[in-house]
C-alpha cells in the first residue's frame, strides 16, 4: 500500500482494498486490512520525520535523557533492555555481530558489549549518531537502512519498536534480509494491535467514547500497527522462515495477569524471530 496516494489503497501483503475506519483526535486517516489485521494511516513526509528525529528533545523522555548517561536511566529501561537481551540470546543460536537499527539512546547495544557482541548501530538522529558512539562506546550509522552503505553482514539484526515508524515495512525487512549472514537473525517488537488493550480503545473510539479517538495507536508517530498475523506475513513475503513469535507485555508491566494475555496472543507486544535461510 501507498498510504498516501488515495488512489491505490491496498495492501502491501494481500493486495486488497484496504477500508477505512475512521479518524483519530487529530484528524489522521486510518485504514485497515482486515485480512492481515493491521491498520495504517498516511506517511509522513521525509522532512517531517527527519524533524521529529533530529530534535533532541524527542530523546528527553521514556526514562532516558539527552546526555545519554546510562546510570541515570531509570531502572525500568534497564530492565527492559535486559529483557530483550535474554530475549535474543534464547532465540539466537549462533553468531555474536548485532546490529541495531534505530538504536535511539544506545543502551541496547552499549549493554549487548558487556555480554560479548559486537555490535553497531542506525539511527535517523544526527544528535545520536553524533553523540552516542562515544558514550556507548560503538559506532552509529546515520541515515535510513536502505541509503547506509555498510561493509559488513551480521548475525542478528534488532528493529525493536522501529519497524512501525518506516514509510515501507517491506523495504526495511527486505533490507535487513540483504545485511543479514546465512542463517542470520532478525528479532522484531512492535505494539500488537489484536492486544486486549487496543481492542478496548478501538471500540471506545469507534463509539465516541474516548475524549481522543484512536489515541492510543499513536499515528503520526507510528505509520502501522501490525499484528502477529501481519509480522508472519510479512516475513514470509521477503522469504525468511519464523523461527518463533509471541506476545507479551513490556518488562516492568509482566504480572501473571499480563502473562495470561500473553498466552491467548492479547498482550501488549509482538514479538518476532525471523532467520534467513542459507
């Protein structure tokens, strides 16, 4: 799908006429396929977004802080991030090069060093392609994954919360299946858009419910919110096999509550393993 060309709203994976279903509080459009249940709205444009991610103060925020000082972070970031690492060490059985993409603060890759990776990062963000080398100590490639020239394969590649802020998923996932060594990883973490929460909230909004319809997919922010359905569809179109999928709630948020969600694929989170054949 072109989002923005109103002409041809389709599907980037079945190809159908995708429907839409209203609006959120800031007048966004949205549009949803019902087969591959995801929804979408309308691209920002390249400036746009390079605002967005140049402004230093985007990175002001989610326990982090702009001089990306690691010990202040508060501990729930921390928390998650070794999270994630668990998460790739069980479902990665080989090779120790990791790339980041959308590395934003660093402190996956920073903390992925202590454990015996070698690692690099992407980032949209001047301001952290300029300043996060130096205090996560490894490198940042900046720029979008398609337009960085890299001189290396790696063995694992992360797009954690990254892949539904690109203007084209199937680039990017096709990109990262270009940079990844035979039988490498791909670990994805998006928002779950069949979670029970969002289920919620979408019904609230679609009956005037809410003060502000829709708020809770963050568009403008996010251009797609995929779900498990989605994500495997997705791989499978860019010919990666899935090695193991799930949903789950964020770390500081796993109670035995969230963890049953988790079980019937409503929790908060999808997470993904993809891995590149021979």
């Amino acid at each position: 799908m072109s989002p923005n060309n109103k002409c041809d709203l389709r599907c980037i994976l079945c190809h159908r006429p995708l429907r839409r279903i209203g609006e959120d509080f800031t007048g966004k459009p949205i549009y949803k396929c019902h087969n591959c249940q995801y929804v979408c709205t309308t691209i920002s444009t390249a400036a746009e977004t390079a605002a967005l991610y140049d402004d230093p103060e985007y990175f002001d925020g989610w326990g982090c802080n702009l001089d990306f000082d690691y010990d202040r972070f508060e501990p729930s970031v921390h928390q998650q991030v070794d999270d994630y690492l668990d998460f790739i060490a069980a479902h990665t059985h080989q090779g120790k090069s990791l790339l980041d993409v959308g590395t934003g603060s660093g402190l996956l890759p920073h903390l992925a060093l202590r454990r015996g990776y070698d690692v690099e990062g992407t980032d949209l963000s001047k301001h952290v392609s300029q300043n996060v080398p130096a205090k996560g100590g490894f490198p940042v490639h900046h720029g979008t994954l398609e337009d960085i020239r890299f001189a290396r394969k790696y063995d694992i590649i992360t797009l954690l919360h990254v892949l539904e802020h690109t203007d084209d998923p199937l680039s990017m996932i096709g990109r990262c299946k270009e940079l990844l060594n035979s039988e490498g990883y791909l670990v994805v973490v998006v928002p779950n858009y069949q979670s029970l929460d969002s289920r919620l909230k979408d019904a609230l909004s679609k009956f005037k419910l809410k003060q502000r319809p829709y708020k809770h997919l963050a568009l403008g922010h996010h251009n797609w919110v995929f779900s498990i359905k989605s994500l495997e569809l997705l791989g499978e179109k860019c010919g990666l096999q899935i090695i193991y999928r799930e949903t789950r709630q964020p770390a500081w948020r796993a109670s035995a509550w969230h963890r049953l969600l988790g079980r019937f694929g409503l929790a908060t989170w999808c997470w993904i393993v993809y891995r590149k054949g021979v």
